[in-house]
C-alpha cells in the first residue's frame, strides 16, 4: 500500500510538472481573465500589426522564417501579407478567401468548402477571443507576470487530424493576442509573433479586397 502510494505522488507531481508550461502557472481566476480577454475583444474594431514568423518542421536543421504585414477589422475581415522572403497575400473577408502569388489569384468560398471554413472560424476566432468559448476545444489557462496563456485543445474528430494545440499568449498590458502558436500532431509548429500593433485606426474596406 505503501508503495502505491508513492508511486502515485510521482505520478502526480510529474504528469503536472509536464503539462504546465515553462515559466508559466494556473490561472486562479479563470474568469476574471477571461472576461478581460472578453473585454479587449469587443472593443477591438481594427486592429494593423508587422508580425514575424517561424514554421518548425523536424525534417529542417533550422526553421522557416517569415515576415509580413497583418490587418484584422471586425467582424469577419483578415489579411495576411507576407514580404519575406517571399510575396504571398491571404484575405478573408465575408465568406471568401483569396491567395494570391505573384500575379495568380484563387478564389474560394469558404461556406462551402469545409476546410476553409475551419481555417477562417479559428482564424477570427483566435483574434477576437471567441475561440476561447468554443465548445469545439478544451481551454487550459495559465499565465506569468506579463502574459496569460490560453492553451486550447481540439475536440472535434476533423481538427484533431490536423491540430494537436493551439496557444494564444495575451498581453496583460491590454488582454490582446501578442504571439500565436499552432501545433500539429507531429509537433511541427507554426509560431506567430505580432509587433508594432495599433487598435482602432481606421483601415478601408478596399483593404480587404483582392483584384
């Protein structure tokens, strides 16, 4: 008896030393937090932001780095503009999505085509916080002097074919999404990191258009 007993303390102590992140520990007021994010959320209307990229693939001795321009204007509007080291433009933007290489446009709709739309739903979900209510994922929260970590996990069969987790670290300046991290079942990852971020400036529609 003695030693099941031990032996489950082990267990316990090192199962939640492995699920808690590094640096970071539980969030003791769950809703306090979340009802900041929630708050931050609603009064973003726009937000424009440089952001820096790096996709991690374990058969790559270093990872892949990006750079680009992103702009988000509520309710359902998304631009990713890639610049380095290639050019490469994502929108999405009332039902549709458009990729754009050099001078080749694709035009999708995204309410009939199942993947798109996931991609766009987690998409504006994740930048305005709604992601976090979804009942589709399992939210863990944890956070460290500067930062709140909402680390989700999918639930529902098709995402989890291609998604293992995914992390959204908020700023406790103003509870807004600072980096992004989205992980595979191959813990391949695609980490996201946003800089030089203005909210609320005026950003035309036409932004969000692709010709």
């Amino acid at each position: 008896m003695k030693k099941i007993l031990i032996y489950t303390f082990l267990f316990l102590v090192f199962y939640n030393a492995k699920s808690q992140p590094s640096g970071f520990t539980a969030v003791k007021d769950i809703n306090s937090v979340s009802e900041k994010i929630k708050k931050s959320s609603l009064e973003t209307k726009t937000l424009d932001s440089d952001f820096k990229q790096y996709k991690h693939l374990s058969i790559l001795t270093k990872d892949i780095e990006s750079v680009g321009h992103f702009s988000f204007k509520a309710e359902n509007k998304v631009r990713w503009q890639y610049t380095v080291p290639y050019n490469y433009l994502i929108v999405m933007s009332n039902g549709k999505m458009w990729i754009k290489t050099d001078k080749k446009v694709q035009t999708y709709d995204t309410n009939s085509n199942k993947v798109f739309k996931e991609i766009n739903d987690l998409m504006v979900g994740m930048l305005q916080g709604k992601i976090l209510s979804d009942p589709n994922f399992k939210t863990k929260y944890y956070e460290n002097s500067t930062t709140v970590l909402a680390i989700l996990i999918p639930q529902k069969p098709d995402l989890k074919e291609f998604l293992k987790e995914i992390h959204i670290y908020f700023s406790k300046t103003d509870y807004s999404v600072s980096k992004l991290k989205m992980l595979e079942n191959s813990d391949d990852y695609t980490l996201i990191n946003f800089l030089n971020q203005k909210k609320n400036i005026e950003i035309s529609d036409s932004k969000f258009s692709v010709k």
